[in-house]
C-alpha cells in the first residue's frame, strides 16, 4: 500500500539504452491501476551514451505529488542500469541505508575517461562497496548485459531485466500485471521485454541458476587461424 508521502525512485543508466523508457512504463503501469504518477528526465548533455537520470513518483492520487525531484534519502528505489552512473554522488545521496531497495546492473562500460589515460581501469568494487555502504543491505547486483546478450542475442534487454529484478526484490508499488500491460501498450519489442522481465523477476528469486545458464550457454572464444590456408579460408568466407 501507498502511504500519504507516496513511493519515489531514481532510474540511472547511459543514455541510447532505454533507461527513460524503464520511468515511463512505470509511469503507465500506475496510471492503469488508478494512482498518480510524476516523471522528470535528466539527460545532461548527451542523450546517447552519457549520464541519464529519472526522477520518478508514484502516490494514491496525483493530488498527492507535489514536487517531482527526488531529494536526499528520500528514494524507495533505485534501479541502477549502469555500473558508474550508479555509483555517483547524487545517486547514493537518494539512498536510505537499510531501507532503499538499490538493484545495480554490474556490467562494466568504460566513461570517457578511458579515452584520456592509457592506464584507466574501471574501479568496480570501489563502486559496489559505496552502494552497499549507502544501501545496506538491500543493495542487490546482477550482469543484466551479459544475461540479456546471452538470452536474446543482444543486450537491449538489460534495463527491463533489471525491473523485473527490482519487483521481484519488492521494490515496486504496481503490479506484475500491470507492468507487463505496459510493456505491450507500449508496442516496441513486446515480446522480448515481457520475456527479459520476466527473467529479472527469475534471477532475483534463483539467482545462481540464471548464472548457470548464462555461463553454458556462452560461446567458446573461436580458434584463431594460424596457417596461411586458414586465413585466406577465414577471410574469404566472411567477405562472402
């Protein structure tokens, strides 16, 4: 249930990957079970590839939303699509420790920073450590990319794996129903997304046997050629 201050998230991911799309799906999913809703998108200034931030609240009624922008520790959930983009300062500070149910996306995709230092290396595990630290925890992780690559064939399922990830954990005040209507309403990728949602709700309930299953089913790196004959049979195959 809903209480008078409502339910608040911050959505956070790489702009290009349907981390906007994550807020409005919700956004409808509360509209169809009757309750208010209010979105913010923060896009900065790259919209593909850089830094993208949704302020999102769901109430009783959209009486009950006043301001949209989700101040310190006052967010229910943070659904964390990118690695980096979760671990900055603005997005810990939503966090409440022991409270905030906080669903990361472990998938390492190297900022621009890479580009200016030959020796840049992402620091994962200083990230995850300050989620946990501002989580608690309700600090969850999964590599929704590799899943959703390995399940699909491409990544593009990530960021509604990690919804249904989130529901599964209970982080969400709507319905499984009423995502899933959403998710056909909205008419893009319907199939997929219901299926890359509903396999976040598995992982979070049987995490170690979607692992298992992305681990088989990942292809063995493929034998490089070695021999003058197997270069020109390589080659002249794929340009054919």
């Amino acid at each position: 249930q809903l209480g008078p201050q409502g339910w608040s998230s911050v959505i956070d991911g790489i702009g290009g990957t349907g981390v906007i799309t994550i807020g409005n799906i919700l956004g409808m999913a509360a509209h169809l079970e009757g309750k208010g809703t209010g979105l913010i998108d923060m896009a900065g200034l790259a919209q593909k590839g850089g830094a993208v931030f949704s302020h999102l609240r769901i109430a009783r009624s959209p009486d009950e939303i006043h301001a949209i922008r989700i101040s310190a520790g006052k967010a229910d959930l943070i659904l964390g699509c990118d690695l980096v983009v979760s671990g900055s300062k603005k997005v810990l500070s939503a966090a409440r420790e022991g409270e905030t149910v906080f669903v990361v996306n472990t998938a390492e995709v190297m900022p621009g920073d890479f580009a200016r230092s030959a020796d840049f290396s992402l620091p994962s595990e200083r990230i995850k450590r300050a989620i946990r630290k501002a989580a608690g925890d309700r600090a969850y992780f999964f590599d929704a990319t590799r899943t959703a690559t390995a399940l699909f064939g491409n990544s593009v399922g990530a960021n509604m794996f990690m919804l249904g990830f989130a529901c599964q954990h209970g982080g969400l005040p709507v319905s499984v129903e009423a995502i899933e209507k959403a998710i056909e309403l909205n008419g893009q990728a319907v199939a997929m997304n219901v299926s890359a949602f509903r396999w976040g709700r598995r992982a979070a309930h049987e995490p170690q046997a979607v692992q298992a299953l992305v681990d088989r089913s990942a292809k063995p790196a493929e034998k490089l050629a070695e021999t003058l004959d197997e270069i020109v049979s390589k080659r002249a195959a794929f340009l054919a």
